[in-house]
C-alpha cells in the first residue's frame, strides 16, 4: 500500500499565511514604513505589524473588508517594549482589552507622541484623535 506524504503546511495555513502577508504589506503601505510608536530607541524603519487587539482577546490577524484599524506599524525595538510592557500598551492604545474595538480605543494620536527610556512619555501634543486618519 502505497502512502501519500503529510503536508508540511495544510491548505488552510497557507491561505491564512498568504493572506496574513497581504495584510501586512497594506499596513505598511498604509504608515509608508515608519514606526507608530516612537518609544525610546526607536529606529524610525517599521519592520513588524503590531496587532492592537491580540486574537488571544478576539482580534484577527489578517484584514477583514479592508479594516487595518486593528494594525500598527513598527520597529522591532518598539514592537518588543509594547509586548512586554502589557500595562504600558493599554494605557496608551497600543493594546486593547478584549471588550472593546481598536478604533475607539486609542487614546491620543500616538505619532505625536515621544517615550523616554522606561516608557515615560517625553512630549505629548494634545491632540485627541477624532476618527479621522491624519495627512
């Protein structure tokens, strides 16, 4: 009896894969590569797709209908300092609780704002973020 081979990758993942990197490359586009964050050592070159509402708390990593307001782009050195720094995250609208929607969530318009070493914000505009994408 002759055996067909285990796929390395199932059919689903690599639907899941190619359209996890679709949108990643929009989100991207979107924040023309710079980083959303400007956390102390930023490098400025976004290279990571932050999602906001993690799928642990019921968010999706691909696109659904074009909506990216799920997506944040960033530099690995700010993408490692939000994921680690949980409290951080969610007082400034880089992570949401599972409850609510990353759109309505964010706090301030994050690109204007300037983190020290250890998160402390250096300089805030005050600007709240009224829904609309920035020029």
């Amino acid at each position: 009896m002759k055996r067909s081979p285990i796929n390395r990758v199932s059919k689903k993942r690599k639907s899941l894969d190619a359209d996890r990197k679709a949108t990643r490359e929009m989100v991207l586009a979107r924040d023309l590569n710079r980083c959303q964050a400007f956390i102390y050592g930023c490098t400025l070159h976004a290279t990571d797709v932050h999602e906001i509402k993690s799928r642990a708390r019921g968010g999706n990593i691909v696109a659904i209908g074009m909506d990216l307001s799920n997506f944040l782009s960033l530099c690995r050195s700010c993408h490692f300092f939000i994921t680690t720094h949980p409290a951080f995250s969610q007082k400034w609208g880089f992570a949401v609780p599972s409850w609510a929607s990353p759109a309505e969530y964010r706090k301030a318009e994050r690109a204007r704002v300037m983190f020290r070493q250890g998160g402390e914000p250096d300089e805030i505009v005050e600007a709240e973020y009224d829904g609309e994408e920035a020029d």
